[in-house]
C-alpha cells in the first residue's frame, strides 16, 4: 500500500473522529503553548537585562524542566485514553484486511498530522500569549514594560524538538500496544 492512502484514511479517521480527537488535539496545543511561554520568558533579553533577571531565568529554566515533565505524563494519559477509545475500529481495520504494519502506518500519520497540527496551533498561540506573561512578569517585577514584538527561536525549536520528541515515543508506545493485541479482543 502506498503512503497516500495512510495519509488519506488517517486524515479521515481524524475527522470521523472529531468528538475524541478535538479535545486531545487542544489538550496538545494547550500544552505546546504553557512550554513556549515558560521557554521563550526563560530566554528573554527584557527579563535576563533587569534586576534579578539571572535568577528569574534560573527559575523559569528549572519551570521547563517541570513542565516538560507534565506534557509527558499528561500526553501519555490523554493517549491512552484515545487508544482506549479506538481499539475496536482499529481491531475492525484487521479483521477487515489491513495488516497490523499497514495500521502503524495509518497510526504514524495521524500522529504527524497531530503533532503538526498541535505544535504550529500551540506556537502560534504561544506566541499571542507569551506577550502577555512578558508583560505580567515585568509587571510584578516592577520593571519597564517594553512592547516590542520579540520571539525567541530557541524557545521554537526547542518546544517543537521535544514535542517531536514526544510523539514520537506515543507513537512507539501505540505500535507496540497494536501487536500486543489480538485481533478477537
């Protein structure tokens, strides 16, 4: 089979499926989004230039580890719970034909498809956002308030490599749990 066709089936899977997967796509962008906002307050100029701003720094880097810590488990959860849900149409997907390689395929690209989707969605809202925690911080920092549209390109590639990162093993994780099972479960 060719790849087109994962691509096609997982994309129609995702829209058949919107009630399940809309909630676990915004519970992804949601937490892209807190990522970017503690990674890009961590690396800011305005933040590291002003008084104190080398131990606000230590402390939002220490934030990224904790919460890179959080979208682990939190992503884990969430999908498991959605494996939970679909183990019958993907058991469905066997009985009628397709092989469990065949199934990882179409499991591959609907976690690019949710990866992607997530990752640019919890960028760009991040990006919103983050703004807005800058100045909050500044604000309770008792510093100036500087409105110049910044981003930080390490936060990006950072938040992106580790999401990347993520789905990646949620991906190993549901290939392993579809040769786990038998077809008549």
């Amino acid at each position: 089979m060719r790849g087109g066709l994962f691509a096609r089936l997982a994309l129609t899977n995702i829209k058949k499926n919107r009630k399940i997967y809309a909630p676990y796509i915004f519970a992804c962008v949601g937490t892209v989004m807190m990522f970017y906002i503690i990674a890009s307050l961590s690396y800011d100029p305005d933040v590291l230039n002003f008084y104190c701003g080398s131990s606000v720094s230590i402390i939002l880097k220490l934030g990224i580890v904790v919460i890179g810590i959080f979208a682990v488990i939190f992503l884990f959860y969430t999908t498991s719970f959605l494996m939970k849900r679909r183990k019958t149409e993907l058991g469905l997907y066997n009985v009628l034909g397709l092989g469990k390689r065949h199934i990882a395929g179409v499991l591959a690209w609907e976690t690019l498809i949710v990866w992607a989707d997530s990752t640019v969605l919890g960028l760009v809202s991040g990006l919103v956002f983050g703004k807005l925690a800058q100045v909050a911080l500044l604000r309770m920092m008792g510093g100036g308030i500087t409105y110049d549209f910044t981003f930080s390109l390490k936060a990006i590639i950072l938040t992106a490599a580790l999401f990347a990162g993520i789905f990646g093993v949620i991906y190993i994780k549901s290939v392993i749990e579809i040769y786990r099972v038998n077809t008549i479960d």
